[in-house]
C-alpha cells in the first residue's frame, strides 16, 4: 500500500515533507533515551495517513495558512504515544516489521516516552492557537483511552458481541482518524457543515481500516504485514472474523475459537482453517466495505476538487490493503 499511497498523495507530498521535518525537530529533547526512542518507533515508518487526513482536508477546504505541518505532527504524536503504550499492554515484540520500542528498551521507558509524546503534542498544539482544535484532539485522547480499556474489559471474553467490538474499534482506533480530518476542517474554517462532513469520512475510514486489519491478521503473511500473524489471537482478542465464526461455525469451529480466544494460546492453525472454512473474512470485508461506503458519502459535503478525488481514493486504497 505505501507506494499506491505515496502516489495518491503527491498533491500534498511538500506538504508531508514538511511534516517530517517537523516531527524529527520536535523530537529533539535534550534527554538522549526520548530522541533514542522517539527517532526509532518514527523512523520505523508508517503510513503517515492520520496526518495525511489534516493536510488533506485543509487543501480540500482552501487553507492557505501555515499551521497545518505543526496540526499533522501533533497527531501522528498522539498516534505515536498510543502505539508505544497499545505494546507495552499486549507486550507485542514487533510492529512495522521491527522489534517494538518496549521488547528493544523496556517497559517503563516506552510508557514514559509515550507520556512525552502525548505532552509535546499538547504544547505543539498550543502553536495553533485554536480551542476548537484544542478541544477536538482533547477529547479525541479522551476516548481513545476509553477504549485502550474497553478493549482490555474484551480480553478473553467469547461473548463479547459485535457491537462491543465495533465500540472499541470507533474509540480506539477511528477516534483519531475523525479528529484528523476535523482538524484540518478547522484550520481551513470550514462550516459547520463541513466539520461534520470531514468527522465522518474519517470516522468511518477509521472504522474501515482497523476491520482491515483484524482480517489481515488471519490472511495475511507476518512480512507482508510486518507483525506476527496471529498476534490478536494469542493477546485473547475477540475480533470480528473470530466473532463471525462463533455465529456461523459448526460446533467444533465454535469450541476451537471459543478456547483460543479464553486462553490466548489455542491453535492457529486450527483456528485459521475454522475462520477459512466460514464467511468469517468475507463478512468483515463487507463490514470494511459498508463504512468505506459510508465515508464516500460524507465526502458530498466537502468541495468538489482534485482533493475530494484524492480522499475518495485513499478510501478505496484502504478497503483493498494487504498490508
């Protein structure tokens, strides 16, 4: 995806060099173990599509400003600081195909940093000198952390329902997509409106992106998709093609999923022969596919430019990822 990606946002890549530079200036603490850690989970990579969403939103908007690289770094920060706290708490060993900061440094410095990351966001956004903004990503940190611990209430419950999962993945993981394009809708002064219209389509690429994900961890391959497969299985997470199994599956696929998901340490490819057997990965599919709908809907209330192309795009893009 990051070449397809890379080649979709060219309409902003000055703007996304800028935003790199950015982040690796505001990384400059004078404690080495903070630019030590920060320089390694950043320079790890990504897709840079939450800051993306700000320059993009803004540019769709007519914003002619300067604060829009300063808005996009604080929010692959925010992003930044709950990834190193999301492994500590799975103790995860690799992301981005690379060890993770707390299996390379330990767990107290990778939730410490985090800590600073959150703050040096906080102060950047000071720069922008908006409260609406202000106000926005508040609240966004707010509800991510709400639903850093729904999901952990999650944790080796079978019984969660799709709706529970679907509240964790709206707070943990799309909460910050819709704040990003938010963001970019403010600096840009949009409408009211307009706002709406940008919190929607982020909120449901978001959603999109994280189903996505969990029906990557069962088809994909551990150097496509630079973690190890099957790591929400052995972390006890109930995802949505484990869910659509417990539906769907004969007695035996139920009992297999029921235990990996119990105890962490079921068998996966037992597991992945129940989830190959059902429609469990074309259901989430089509789940991914109704909220990239929905977000491509949204984008009717935003101008009418080679931008709005470009988002419709990068929606489309996301629905069909392999990594």
């Amino acid at each position: 995806m990051s070449s397809q990606l890379a080649e979709l946002l060219s309409p902003i890549a000055n703007d996304m060099q800028e935003v790199n530079r950015v982040i690796r200036q505001r990384l400059n603490s004078e404690v080495v173990l903070i630019r030590t850690i920060g320089d390694y989970i950043i320079g790890a990579g990504g897709k840079r599509l939450r800051p993306a969403l700000v320059l993009l939103i803004a540019k769709n908007l007519g914003y002619s400003g300067d604060k829009q690289a300063v808005m996009a770094s604080v929010v692959e920060f925010i992003h930044t600081a709950t990834l190193l706290h999301d492994d500590v708490v799975d103790d995860s060993s690799m992301r981005r195909g690379q060890r993770t900061a707390n299996a390379m440094f330990g767990n107290p410095a990778s939730v410490l940093v985090g800590d600073y990351l959150y703050s040096r966001a906080f102060e950047m956004m000071v720069e922008v000198n908006s409260m609406e903004i202000m106000r926005v990503m508040a609240q966004a940190t707010t509800v991510i952390s709400e639903g850093e611990v729904l999901q952990l209430l999650n944790v080796n419950d079978p019984d969660v329902t799709q709706e529970r999962y679907l509240q964790v993945v709206r707070y943990k993981t799309a909460k910050l997509f819709e704040a990003a394009a938010v963001a970019g809708a403010i600096l840009a002064q949009g409408s009211s409106a307009q706002q709406a219209a940008a919190a929607a389509y982020g909120r449901h690429l978001g959603t999109a992106f994280q189903l996505i994900d969990d029906l990557l961890d069962y088809s994909g391959n551990a150097e496509t998709l630079g973690k190890t497969v099957g790591d929400d299985l052995r972390e006890g997470k109930p995802t949505l093609p484990l869910l659509r199994v417990l539906q769907v599956g004969t007695a035996e696929q139920k009992r297999v999923i029921r235990h990996a998901i119990e105890t962490g340490e079921g068998d996966f490819m037992a597991v992945a022969h129940a989830i190959q057997q059902t429609d469990a990965l074309e259901h989430t599919r089509s789940a991914a596919q109704v909220e990239i709908d929905v977000a491509v809907d949204a984008l009717a209330g935003l101008p009418d430019n080679e931008i709005r192309t470009v988002l419709q795009k990068v929606a489309g893009l996301s629905l069909s990822r392999d990594s």
